[in-house]
C-alpha cells in the first residue's frame, strides 16, 4: 500500500535534488520580493515593522505559486503521470506523496528562510517565531490547494496565468489568517486563535485536497 | 480474460468508432490496425482505464473494470507512446521507480538483469537526456522483463526507433509472454513475424 | 406617493447620480447579458448550417471515413 | 455512416439533450415574462411606494438591485456547484451543460452587486470602495466565477473542459463560507464594526417586500437567461445528431 507512496516521495526528493537550481530560484524569487517593499512604501522602521507579515506572507504566497507549475508538468509531458494513474494503489496515495516532496523542496525553504527576511524588517524574536509556526502550517495549505489547480490547468495554452486566476482567491483565507496570526502576537491579543483556524484548515485541505486533485489529473489525463 | 462490449469512444466532438467488441483468451495476440487518427492510441488508452467510454464498457475476467480498478491494474501492463522517463534519471532509476509506483517490488539484481537483457548495460548510470530514441524506447520495454506476472500487455507502437535486432528480440519476448498464457494487445505499423496466431483488429472498419 | 413632480423623481433627494448609477448600470448589464445571449444563439445556428451544408446535408460533425 | 445506426447509438445516449432542448425553448418565454412582470412590480414598490428611509434618504433605493444580485450571485454559485456535482456522481452531460450556462449570469449578477455597493458606500461611507467583508467577499466570488469560465474555455476538448469545470465548481463551493468567515474576521480586527449595508435599522415591510419581489424577478431572469443558454450549448454539443440536424433544416428553412 505504501510503496508507491514511498517511491514517489523519494524520486521527486532526488529530483529536486538533482534539480536543485530551480528550488534556489524560488527561494530568491520570495527574498528578492520582500526585499522590494521597502523601496516601495519607505524605510521608515516603524512602518515596515507594521507591515512585515503580510509582505512576508505575500512573497510566500507568490513564491509558491510560481512553482506549481512544477508539481505535475514534467510528469505530465514524459508520460509518467499515465503510468501513476495505472497504479492498482489508490491515486490519492501518491498525489499526497508528491505534494508533499514539493512542499518539503519549495515551502520549507521558505519557512526556514522567512525569520532572517523578518529581521530585516527588524521584526522582535517572538514574532519571528509566530511567523514560522504559521509559515509552517498555511503553506501546506498552499501547496494543497495549489495542487488542484495545476492538476486544472495541466497541458493548457497560457496555463500559468490561469493557474493563478484560480488559486489566488482561494489563497485569501490563508494570507488573512497567517498573516493576522502575526499581528494578532505582535499586538497582545495572542496568535493561538489564528493558528488554531490554520491548523484546522490544514486538516481539511488534506483531507479533501488530494482526492479533488486525484480527480482533476484522471480529467487531465484522459 | 479481457471483453469489450460495444465500446464508443468520442474525441473532441469526433466519434471515432463505436460498436466495438473485442475478446482476448489467455495465449492470445491482437493488433489493431488502422490509418492515423483512427483512434488506435485512444482505444489503448481506454482498455486500459485511463479514458472513459462514450458507451459500452470493458470487462476484466467478467466484471466491469470501473469497478475492480485494483485488480485490473496489478494484472495491466501498459507502455504509451512516451516512455515515461525523467530526463534527470538515469535508466536504472527510471526503472526502479516505474515498477514500484505500479506496487510491485523491484529489487536493484533484477532490475539491472533487465537493463543487462534489453542491452543498455552501459548506460545504466547515464542520465536519461543523453540517451537516443531508440534507447528510451527500450527503457521502457526493459519494464517487460519485470511484469511476469502481470498477464495482460497493452503496448503502443513498442516497435517503434528499435533497430532489426532489437525488434526480432521483442518479438521473441511478446511471443514467449503467450506461451505462458498472457496477453497481448498492440499496434504496429511494421510487419512483424510472430510466432504466435496474430489476431487483427481493423478500427478503419469501425471508423465512424 | 412619495414624490410631488417627475422632477423630484428624477433628482432622487439629490442622489440621483449613485441611485440612477446603479439601476441604469444594471439595465445596461442585463440588456448586454441578453443581446450575447440571442447573437450566440444566431452564431451558432449560421455556424452549425454552414457545416452542415460544406458536408452535403449529413450531420454536421460527422467526420467522412477517409479523415483522420 | 448511415443514418439509421447513428440514431440507434444517439437514442441509447443522447436521449435527455434532445428532449429538454424543445422543453427549455418553451419554457425560457414564460419565464422571461415573469421575470419582466416581477421587475415592474417590483420596481414600483421600490419606488413609489417603500418610504424615504429616515437615516439614510432616498440612496437607500439601491438596495432593491443591490440585495437581490448579491444574493442571487451567491445562490448562481451554488447551484453550479450542485449541477457539477450532479455531473461527476451521476456522468449526466446535462447537468455540466447546466453549469456552464449559468456561471455568466451568476458573474454579471456578481458585477452588478459590486457596481451598486459601490455607487451605495459613496454616500454612505464616503468612499467607493471600502475593504468591507461583504463587498470583499463579493469581489473574490467574482473572481471564482472568472476562474470557472475562463478553465472551461480554455480547455478544447469539451468533456474534459466538463469535469475540470465542475471539480474546480466544487472546490470553490467548499471555499465560498471560508472565505466569507475569513474576511469577515479579518475585517472586524482592521476595522471595528463596520456600518452593514444592508442592516438598515427598521426595514419598512414594503421595503422587504421589494427586495423579494426582485429577487424573484432575478430568479426567473436567471432561469430564462439560462435556458436560453444552454440551447445554444446543446446544439452545438450536439451537433453530429440526427436531431440537430434535423432542428438545423427547419431553422434554415425559416427566411
């Protein structure tokens, strides 16, 4: 049963990789973004203090949505993804493995690299640690919800921009929450509430993420 | 033993056959033929699951395949038109990683028997990108020499960038594959020797 | 009755540019979501005899035998 | 192929299209009609004779298109989602058909809701546009309906374009309450509590019954708008039939 799952996981893990460039370009994709806020809106301390999760979680935002496209695109040219859905195990099994490889090679790498960018913003340490716990629970979000929509819009003329258009309306509930997570903390009022809804969101994302994305790549396929 | 019932497959807003009922017995081979565009690799790919029928149905040992997924698919071996290889790996994880996404268990000994057998001994190590046509091809069919026991073989155009050696060898393989009771349902558009009774399917007969 | 002359009427208490704003907007979209609606229904039916004349009376889609 | 045969395999199949396709020709009228009788019954009560809201004055008069396309787009949304559904369970072509005829009214309804809180939040709040839950969450439906309409356009294989409609329909539906209850907390830690459009503070009961009037004036423009849609959709589904073609000759005989 967990055999495709493990061999799933563990190729797209040696893809990336072998392919390391491409997570290092989504990596600098997401420090370059929030490095671009402050000559926008000033470097005046104060205000970039204020506004430093939501940039953050914005870049992150972004970050991952830039590199949906590769969650099934290569699979889907070469022809594997037709091998996968051949598979007598359940397709849910394997969707979850490789989400989850493309969130341990592209959202982790954010979540590690988000407290430095927040010390640029000269964010205080307990924020910083709000900002990782809640990077850690609302990018799987991402990924999951994401991955229905590249699963959408797989094989499609001008794909990447349509991908967006579906995501990102789906993705307000995770900015509002992860990013007021860090308010919330940063204001007094405590960060437990928001993470708490995060969590929760996570849970039912993984629920019903992968069995919407099992089905749009049989839609994809055929 | 795998049945279709008449079988209708639409493409786009194209019928392209409809009416179709095949049969195929243990120790059987059948090609289908017909011109491009006749809906061959679209028949392939909805015997074997990955496309819905407009109507009928496909049956495996007498029930619907829709309902006994699993089971069809651990008896199904399937090779499409690409061959499912990451250019980024080499032949040997291709492999590897091909066999155990289908639940079966592939260890490095027998895998690396298969490359040996298939002729691409040398390269097992080489990333994928380096190798010809005809080389990926054969990844892809080394897959064979691992799926014994699946008994039903669904392969499209598996003669395709192989070279006069390479296809008399396949066909050696096909042909002992029915001698062990499995099946084999292709398209070709060369003229191979079989050993065994080749059946034909002419889908330009159907054609709507 | 609440007003004393169309005048009144029209001038809406002095919000006549949001009020008249809104209801002729959505006449507007509503007569546009209609015409689309009947043009389609015009192009396709054109769309549909075109083919279906190119292809001597058979049904429209039906691809001849030698096409692939 | 002969003609015979083909009618023996499209019988077998097509059977629901080719009936419902005359039965919504007739239907779409009435329904029209209705509608058309509703808007002006409901037009009257809205203007002549729901009173002069106390706080507010006469703007509040947009509230009689404003309240009902904003429930109506919300409501467009679900019934997609339940079509869709009713698609992928039960494999019926209809029902997808159905869906898509009714994600551009829903969209203009959406539009329409927008426009008007608009054109209402200037007097009222002094500003076009304020980050209130209810618009913000309307603006973000308008953007699942663009995503629904722009996935199955863009897909060419009309099936396929189907089905990834109708997941995407019900992800979204599924999305819809969370992304209400999100922006609406997001906006009570920003804001405090904003004035609600809608919670004018004694609702005249003609007012009440204006607002409903026209929502069900929008509900039978709804249905008439798309069945008027889904013709063309199914005929243009439809078109390798024997009765298309068929409907095709007695259209072209028409002058």
């Amino acid at each position: 049963m967990l055999k495709p799952f493990v061999a799933v996981l563990a190729r797209d893990l040696l893809l990336a990789w072998r392919g390391r460039a491409d997570v290092l370009v989504t990596l600098g994709f997401f420090v370059i973004v929030a490095c671009l806020f402050p000559f926008g809106v000033g470097a005046e301390p104060n205000q970039l203090r204020a506004i430093a999760p939501g940039i953050l979680w914005v870049a992150a935002l972004l970050a991952t949505l830039l590199s949906l496209h590769r969650l099934f695109g290569q699979d889907f040219a070469d022809g594997t993804l037709e091998h996968l859905l051949l598979s007598p195990e359940p397709t849910v099994l394997w969707v979850l493995a490789k989400i989850l490889a493309y969130w341990l090679t592209t959202s982790l790498p954010l979540v590690v690299a988000a407290p430095g960018l927040g010390m640029l913003f000269d964010m205080e340490q307990g924020g910083l640690m709000v900002l990782c716990l809640s990077l850690a629970l609302g990018t799987p979000i991402l990924s999951l919800l994401g991955a229905v929509g590249a699963a959408l819009t797989l094989g499609l003329r001008g794909g990447g921009m349509l991908l967006a258009l579906l995501v990102l309306p789906l993705f307000v509930p995770v900015l509002i929450f992860g990013a007021g997570a860090v308010e919330a903390h940063l204001s007094g009022t405590g960060a437990s509430a928001h993470l708490l809804l995060l969590s929760g969101g996570a849970l039912g994302a993984l629920v019903l993420g992968p069995w919407a994305c099992a089905a749009a790549l049989r839609v994809a396929a055929e | 033993m795998l049945e279709t019932r008449s079988l209708a497959c639409l493409r786009g807003d194209r019928l392209l056959f409809r009416g179709l009922d095949l049969s195929l017995r243990p120790g059987e081979m059948v090609r289908i033929l017909g011109p491009n565009g006749v809906g061959k690799t679209s028949l392939l790919r909805m015997l074997c699951g990955l496309v819905a029928p407009e109507a009928g149905e496909v049956l495996w040992r007498g029930t619907p395949v829709r309902r006994e997924r699993e089971d069809f698919h651990r008896a199904l071996l399937y090779l499409g038109h690409s061959a499912a290889l990451n250019d980024l790996l080499s032949p040997v994880e291709n492999l590897r990683f091909a066999v155990r996404a289908g639940g079966d268990e592939a260890g490095k000994e027998s895998c690396d028997a298969a490359l040996e057998r298939i002729g691409l001994a040398a390269q097992r190590d080489l990333p994928c990108r380096v190798l010809s046509q005809g080389q990926r091809r054969r990844v892809g069919l080394a897959r064979l020499f691992l799926a014994a026991g699946r008994p039903l073989w669904v392969l499209d155009e598996p003669f395709n960038a192989l070279d006069v050696g390479a296809v008399a060898d396949l066909a050696v393989t096909l042909d002992a594959h029915c001698a062990r009771g499995g099946m084999v349902l292709l398209t070709t558009h060369q003229d191979i020797a079989f050993a065994t009774p080749l059946r034909h399917l002419d889908l330009g007969a159907l054609a709507c | 009755m609440n007003w004393n002359s169309w005048a009144a009427f029209w001038d809406m208490g002095g919000a006549a540019f949001y009020v008249w704003g809104s209801y002729g907007v959505t006449f507007i979209a509503i007569v546009a979501e209609l015409l689309l609606v009947f043009r389609r229904r015009r192009d396709t039916l054109t769309r549909l005899l075109r083919l279906r004349r190119a292809q001597g009376g058979r049904p429209a889609a039906a691809s001849p035998d030698s096409s692939d | 192929m002969t003609m015979q045969s083909s009618r023996g395999f499209h019988l077998f199949h097509f059977a629901a299209p080719n009936t419902f396709y005359p039965l919504a020709g007739r239907l779409a009228p009435w329904f029209a009609g209705l509608a058309a009788l509703l808007a002006a019954l409901g037009l009257w009560l809205a203007f002549f004779v729901a009173p002069t809201d106390a706080t507010q004055g006469e703007v509040y008069r947009v509230i009689f298109i404003h309240v009902p396309a904003a429930w109506m787009s919300m409501f467009v949304y679900l019934v997609m989602a339940f079509w869709s559904g009713m698609g992928i369970i039960f494999n019926t072509r209809l029902s997808a058909l159905m869906a898509r005829a009714l994600a551009p009214t829903g969209a203009m309804f959406c539009f329409v809701a927008l426009w008007t809180g608009a054109l209402w939040g200037r007097p009222t709040w002094g500003a076009y546009w304020v980050w209130d839950a209810r618009l913000t969450s309307q603006l973000l439906l308008l953007f699942l309906y663009f995503g629904y309409i722009a996935l199955t356009e863009a897909i060419e294989d009309p099936r396929r374009g189907d089905r990834a409609g109708a997941i995407l329909a019900l992800v979204g539906a599924v999305n819809v309450p969370i992304i209400y209850f999100s922006v609406k907390w997001w906006n009570t830690l920003h804001q405090g509590a904003s004035v609600s459009l809608t919670k004018a503070p004694s609702m005249a009961a003609t007012m009440l019954w204006g607002m409903l009037i026209m929502a069900l004036a929008a509900w039978a423009y709804t249905i008439a708008v798309a069945l008027w849609r889904v013709r063309s959709l199914i005929l243009e589904r439809e078109r390798h039939t024997d009765w298309v073609s068929a409907e095709l000759d007695r259209q072209g005989a028409r002058p």
